[in-house]
C-alpha cells in the first residue's frame, strides 16, 4: 500500500490534507505576493498542504517550499523533467548514465579539490542519492539544516557546469553495466522488461530505464554532452526543500545559487510519438535458468494525473493488498503462488496495470493466469463491494500520513507527482481516492481489463542446467 | 534464516554533526509493564505511531528442528484462539494499520504501524497474536509449503547463496550466525510438526525479555494502560542465549556458489571478528571499516567502482554482533569476466588499508560523516523506534545514543589502526563468489 499510484521502481545512481486556499494566480514578474515571503524576481504560483510554489522569473525555474521545524533537518531535491523517454534507439540508458557522471564533479566542485558533492555530503552524514525513471531523473539530499547552502550550492552549479570527461564515462559505463547485469540475475526483472517492451512498441516507454547493453557500451559521451546540454536547463526543472527552512531564506538560496543561470536558449524538445492503438492480446515467453515460475498481466491505462487513476488504484488494491484481497484468498491462501502483486505502474504520458504472481513449486501457469484472469472477470460483471472500497480508502489515508514521517519521504513522494506534471496531487489525491465509488471502480475495470490490451508474460524456468 | 511474515512498511530531538548531548533519554519513558520492558518516546510527528519490538524466540532456541522459530513466528498472523486470520486482518486494513513479525537469529521481532487513533487496536491484535496463536493444522501446512517455496526462491538470489556459504565458511557448527543449508532447511520443514511449534511457543514465548518500543504521537499513559491490559497475566519468556565464540580466523577458503544463467557475481570476502558490538575494540574498528567500505566516500566505492569501474557496488562492513561475536565482511558484485580483476582490486585495496592504516584526515571526516548520518537517521519515527531497540539489545543503557557522538568523537587514530592490525588479517580471508563462474568447489562442510 502505498499513498501514490507510483512504485518505487526507479532505479539508482549510486547506485487528509486539504487544499490550502485557492491558488492565486501568479504575481506580476518582479516581486512575490500571495501567502509566501516577498522576495524579488519570484513569483508566487500556489499553495497546497503547507506547500508554496514559486517561480524564478529569471530562468523559470519552478521551486516548491514546505518547511518543518520539528528536527533541524532538511532535504533538497533537484528534479529534471527528462527520463528514459526522451532518449532514442542508439542512446538508450543515457539519461541514467548521465546521472552517474552528474557525480564525476565540475571546475567549482571535484574529487582533487575535496569538495565533490559525494565528499561535501558524506563528510556531514547526509543521505543522499540519484534516481532515474521514464519521466524524470532527480538528485537529493537529506542534511543538516545548517550544511544545507553548501549542497544547494553545488547542485546549482553542476546544472550547466558538468565536466563530462571521456575517461569519466568509460569507467562509469562498466559500473553502470553491472548495474544492468544486477538486475538481469532477477528472472522476475527480465519478465518484467520483456512485457513492457511488448505492451508499448512505439512510445519510448518500449525500452527499459537503464536502456539496452549494446546503446550502454557504445554511447559517446559528446551525445551524453548534447543529452545535458538539451535537458539541464532551469525552465526544465523543479527544486524541492522541505525542512527546517524558511521560504525566504530558500528563494534567496535558489537567486543566489541558480541565479546566473539563463533559460534554455531552445525550446525542451516534447516527445512526438504516440503509442498506436493495441489491436489484441500480446504475450512473451522468457526461459532462463531457475526454479521458480512468475506470471505477469499488464493493460494499458492512461497517464499519472488522468481521471480514472484513483479509480484504477483502489482496483489495484481490492485485487492484491492483504489477507482479504481477491488474489490473497485466491493464490496465496491456496498455496497457488508464493507472491502476488497488483497495482499501477504510473507515468506520465501512459501506465500499466500489472498483476504479477510468483507460482508455488509444481504449479503451473495455466492454472494461475486462468485464476487472475476469472477474479479480474468477476469485478467485470459483479463489481466490488462498499465495504472493499472503504477499506482500501482507509489504507490509501492511513499510508499518506505514514508518509509524512520524514522529510526525505516527503519529497520522495513529491518528485513522482512533479514528474506526472502536477505536484499539487501530492495533497490532492488522497481526497480523490476516498471519493471512489464500487461502480467507478466497476466501471475503470471494463473499460482498461481488456484481454485485447493485455500482455501478459510468463517466466518458464529451464531447469535443464 | 530471517523471515518477514507480514508486510510493513518525528521530529528526534538531535543537534546536528556538532557533538553535543542530546537529550533523547531524558525524554524518553521507560517502565516495566505485565513483565515488558516498555519504551516510549514522543515526537512531533502529527497521528503517527511506529513500534519497533523483540524477544528471545528466534533461530538459536530451535534447537529441536531449525525450522521450529520460523514455523512458530509464522503461525502469529495465522488466527488466534478467538479470530481467524481473516478477521484479524480486516481490523487493521479497514484503519491502514500495519503489524508483522519476523525471525532472526536470536529474537522474534515485532513490527507496526498505525495512526495515534488506532494504536489500542493494533496493541491488543498484537498480544492477542503473541499470546494466543490458534495454530490450526490447515494453516500450518499451508505455512510449511510456503516457506519451503520460498526457500527454492531464495536458492536463486546470487546475494542470498554468498551469505548463505560466507557464514557456513566463517562460523562454526552451533554458533548462532551460521545459517543452515536451504537442503537442511529443506528437510526440517518437511520434518516439524504443529505440535513441535506449540512445544517452542510455549517454551520460548512470553514477557520476561521482551522488549517493545513505541515512537511518535502518543499519549503514553494511556498506552502504558493499554499494554498492562492486553498483556495481563502472560507469563514465560527466556533470556538471550550467548553462543561460544567463533574459532579466530582459519585458513584462506575460497568457494564458488555455481549458479547457471547468472549475469552478475556477487562476492563477499571476510572473517570472524570474535567481537560483539559493545566490545572496547568493536567502535574502533568500525570506524576503520567505515572509511574503508561505508558508502560512496568509502575508499573501495572511490576505487574498485570510481576509478576502476569495476563494479555498481562494493562496500565493508561488520555484522550479525549485536548478541554474539560477528564477523565483517566485504560485499560487491562483478560482471564474471570482470570478476578476477574485481578480486584483485578488492584485495589490493584490502591490504593497503591493513598494512598503512587509515589517516587523521580519513578519520576526521569520518567521524563527522558517522555523528552526522546517525543524527539524520533518528528523524523519522521507524529511525527513532529502531534505533532505541538496537540500543537495548546490545545492552546499552539509553543514555548511549545521547553519547553516541562523543563516543565516536573520542576515538583515535591508534585505536582505529591498532584494531584493524588486531582483528583484520588480509592471509586468512574466507572468499565465496555465488554466479556462473565456473565449476562449484565442495561446499564448506
């Protein structure tokens, strides 16, 4: 359970609230007003849950501010608005081995002058780390308020200032390749991949995060350096402090760190390609060695921020989120599979709606994919309960306040909904989710579970070796 | 064999890498209550509370069948005397509340979490499920196949069979962090009954050692009231069970797990330490190994990954010390045809460390990283509530963590080298790759 329809399934570098008062329209360039602090060359946007949006005028970077005092602790977060589905055939991966090289330092900021970003955090206890994922790529920290300036400081200037060395990536792409090579050893990664390759065969959600071996080892790194030079601009990000901060002394932190940085001097190319229209049921078959069997069902669904998500997400829940979940009683309880899972795999312009089951030694898939596919079957035609409904709105608001705990949670959290395009979701959809019916919930399951949109991929073990 | 049966998942009042005290145990309420050694903490978090909490009732006491604790801890969210499993979970699902347990070596450990409202809910779940486990015969075989299934599961994790043979290299028969074989877990789950389950309930379970922890927004006299209610009258419990000490370092042994169809080896390389975590020498050496291996400032990341590109992650740490003496170990993965090189690398770094010793810089800065990133963990309610239980478990008073900076900041450049010389020794490595890297080595007996 968790209080976003996103999962936690980016992948690394280094591996009941209410809407605050309506959002006022933004202030004239030049000077702050609304409900957040005056501070020239922002403009305020909107307030939601505690949260201030501002905008810098001079390059339009988005900035957001929630401040905490109960620890002497913030996070800052960095979120550019590029992922794995801007890249092409050719540079997959290179949004996420460009993260990697956003470590290997700049002019201002290296390993030889002992103040890289790695040796400023570690030096101070901070948590910190990258993420990359279809539609974004973000950089964080979790810190003592008092070090805080330093790390803003460098995250400002390796915006535009990267080094970008040769030797740097060549060392970087083989630690990056073992990353790839980790997540192959998983058979349950490899199905998982293989099906969401099937399901989009046009829209650049096709191809994984970390991108195919063979565009990995043969990218450049003068195309890594036009990959930064089109995407880390200002106008194509968002920075996030959550903690023990004023908004004033944030926005004077953001003029004074991203302040000489211009806007981008072109447009951020958009991605064209829209996915055609699936015509049936796909399937994929992957055979590796092992011993333990998995199956995976996906449908296509539409974008993060996109009416029927809440719905889609409570369905998720009634199928697979604890001892009384449809697939529990079904599988679990019956020794038919060792784990279940169901829910939405969210993006921004497309998702999925995966219901994935590991099988109990000596099952065999039929018996599994024929028992999902009748439970799916029975929210078609008899619907879903009030009562399961409830329970899952329950979870949805007891998870959202879990969720708070932390400021490094919070703008976890924060980042997936800046990355669907609207952060103010973060206070928004919970009030959504508990205003789900049974019959949206009926309804969003015959509309999206088609068998004509499916994939559905089963992982067979070879076990001849 | 740690095991998780149900899923689970501010505002510490801390100074940040500066060393002051800081007062946690001032604030904190401890009592005794029905035979539980209760510890509370308030933060400022708003509605949320999280539990954190442990008995003697793990792996080491299964002494009949190795499966006797896993079975037992496995049968508590199964249905009680009074509720079936079903309605038990529809209690705290219809609130978001969330309770597990889990098996190590030495405790069953408790975990939850729930708004501030609900709390008297998940409490009286949670003795109703420690005290009073229905262990019917049909949920019992159900656990059974599903535990050995996940047995085959884990058979197929590089990560799991290098730790699985890192421990059966490092630690002796008996001793309570070597693991038994997936083919002995096998066989024992085959083997237990349900009555050898009730048998170690009621032997192992009970009061007397337990301890349960409880963070965040709460109105603690009336949870101490809540506790004294649900808990009332149980009785039992056993106290920790200290193993001998593992033998010193023996000869090198390196041993491959062969695995087919694998893309990525993983390794772990080390040695018993003989010490536990509250050993004089044990913070010193910690200290050595986290500037060694702890994070991306470590030097193995800043070589063997940085420089080198050798590997996604490698990092040194010691481990399982918290009751018995531990061992430490380095952890990495390589390609296998980067896999010699890896090694290599690794131990080149390895000995340098051992034979030059860390420097007053390294060790400034790392004091300061080690204060900080203590200070920074203790800020949600799960860092706080965890970090309260470990402190008991290894037999600290309270006052430890207030102290934990000065602690670290006291240690010195020869105690840090003086240990590694002591405790590390670079000829007598147990090495195991777990991948497809070749042809297996007989296991190590």
């Amino acid at each position: 359970m968790s209080s976003s329809p996103f999962k936690p399934t980016a992948i690394f570098a280094l591996a009941v609230a209410v809407l605050n008062a309506p959002a006022s329209p933004a202030a004239a360039p030049g000077g702050a007003s609304g409900p957040g602090p005056a501070v020239a060359g922002f403009s305020y946007v909107q307030s939601a849950g505690g949260i201030d949006e501002y905008r810098f005028d001079a390059n339009g970077l988005q900035v957001l501010v929630k401040p905490d005092h109960s620890a002497p602790v913030a996070s800052f977060q960095v979120t550019y608005h590029v992922g794995s589905r801007n890249e092409v055939t050719g540079t997959t991966g290179s949004t996420h081995l460009l993260e990697h090289l956003m470590f290997k330092g700049s002019e201002r900021f290296n390993d030889p002058a002992g103040d890289s970003v790695k040796q400023y955090l570690g030096a101070r206890g901070a948590t910190f780390n990258a993420t990359t994922y279809f539609d974004r790529t973000n950089y964080y920290a979790t810190l003592g308020s008092g070090d805080l300036e330093g790390y803003v400081a460098i995250e400002g200037d390796r915006m535009r200032n990267l080094w970008l060395h040769d030797a740097d990536k060549q060392s970087e792409m083989t630690v990056v390749r073992n990353e790839f090579e980790r997540g192959k050893n998983d058979p349950n990664t490899i199905l998982r991949e293989e099906v969401q390759a099937a399901a989009f065969v046009a829209y650049p959600y096709h191809h994984s995060t970390i991108g195919w071996k063979s565009d990995i080892e043969k990218v450049t790194v003068e195309q890594l350096r036009a990959f930064y030079d089109t995407f880390y601009w200002p106008n194509n990000a968002t920075v996030t402090f959550v903690g023990d901060i004023e908004p004033a002394v944030a926005l004077n932190l953001v003029k004074k760190y991203y302040g000489a940085i211009p806007r981008s001097p072109h447009p951020i190319p958009e991605v064209v390609t829209e996915e055609p229209e699936q015509t049936g049921a796909r399937r994929v078959t992957v055979n590796k060695p092992g011993k333990i069997g998995s199956i995976e069902i996906a449908y296509k669904i539409p974008g993060a921020l996109d009416k029927d998500i809440p719905a889609l997400d409570v369905l998720g829940d009634v199928l697979f989120s604890g001892k009384n979940s449809r697939l529990y009683r079904a599988l679990i309880d019956q020794n038919l599979a060792l784990r279940a899972g169901a829910g939405l795999e969210s993006m921004r312009a497309a998702g999925l709606f995966e219901v994935s089951a590991s099988l109990s030694p000596g099952v065999a898939h039929e018996t599994v994919e024929k028992i999902i596919l009748a439970e799916i079957e029975k929210v078609k035609e008899a619907g879903v309960t009030a009562d399961e409904v409830s329970q899952v709105i329950h979870q949805h608001h007891a998870a959202q306040a879990y969720g708070r705990d932390g400021t490094a949670a919070v703008i976890a959290q924060l980042n997936e909904w800046i990355s669907a395009g609207d952060w103010t979701q973060y206070i928004r959809y919970d009030d959504a989710v508990a205003r789900v019916t049974p019959a949206e919930v009926q309804r969003v399951a015959n509309r999206y579970l088609s068998i004509k949109q499916s994939t559905t991929g089963w992982f067979v073990p070879d076990t001849s070796k | 064999m740690n095991t998780l049966y149900q899923s689970i998942g501010l505002a510490a009042l801390f100074l940040a890498a500066d060393v002051r005290a800081a007062d946690i145990a001032k604030h904190v309420v401890r009592t005794q209550i029905a035979g539980i050694d209760v510890i509370a903490y308030r933060t400022g978090i708003k509605d949320v509370v999280t539990i954190a909490g442990a008995l003697p009732a793990g792996d080491v006491f299964a002494t009949e069948n190795i499966a006797a604790a896993s079975l037992t801890g496995s049968m508590l969210d199964k249905g009680t005397l009074t509720e079936d499993k079903f309605a038990i979970a529809k209690q705290l699902d219809r609130v978001g509340a969330q309770l597990g347990f889990g098996v190590e070596e030495q405790t069953l450990t408790v975990q939850a979490r729930s708004l501030k409202a609900d709390l008297p809910l998940v409490l009286k779940i949670m003795a109703d499920e420690l005290r009073h486990p229905a262990f019917s015969d049909e949920e019992f075989t159900k656990a059974k196949i599903a535990i050995d299934g996940s047995m085959q599961q884990q058979a197929e994790n590089t990560g799991f069979r290098a730790g699985e043979a890192f421990s059966r290299a490092v630690f002796p028969a008996g001793h309570p962090n070597r693991q038994a074989s997936l083919d002995e877990w096998h066989a024992a789950i085959g083997a237990i009954t349900v009555a050898q389950a009730k048998d170690f309930h009621r032997r192992f379970y009970g009061p007397s050692h337990m301890t349960l922890v409880l963070v965040g927004d709460l109105d603690i006299a009336k949870i101490q009231a809540e506790i004294k209610r649900d808990f009332a009258g149980w009785n039992g419990g056993v106290a920790y069970r200290q193993a001998p000490q593992a033998a010193s370092a023996g000869p090198v042994t390196d041993e491959v797990v062969a695995m087919p169809g694998k893309t990525s080896v993983s390794v772990l390389m080390g040695q018993a330490t003989g010490l536990r975590y509250r050993d004089p020498d044990a913070l010193p050496l910690r200290v050595g190994f986290a500037i060694f291996g702890s994070g991306f400032t470590g030097r193995l990341m800043g070589t063997v990954r940085d420089k080198e590109g050798l590997t996604y992650g490698i990092g040194a740490n010691m481990a399982d010390d918290t009751f018995d003496d531990g061992d430490w170990r380095i952890q990495a993965t390589f390609a296998p045809s980067l896999l010699d090189k890896g090694l290599v690398s690794t131990q080149r770094e390895l000995q340098k460390w051992w034979r030059d010793g860390v420097s007053a810089e390294e060790l400034k800065a790392k004091k300061t990283d080690m204060i900080g990133s203590f200070n920074v963990s203790l800020a949600t309610t799960g860092g706080m509530a965890g970090a309260l239980l470990r402190t008991v478990l290894r037999g600290y008073p309270l006052t430890w963590i207030d102290d934990y900076a000065k602690s670290v900041d006291a240690v010195n450049l020869a105690q840090v080298n003086g240990a590694i010389k002591r405790y590390v020794d670079p000829q007598k490595l147990v090495i195991v790759e777990a991948g497809s890297v070749g042809t297996a080595t007989p296991p190590h007996p």
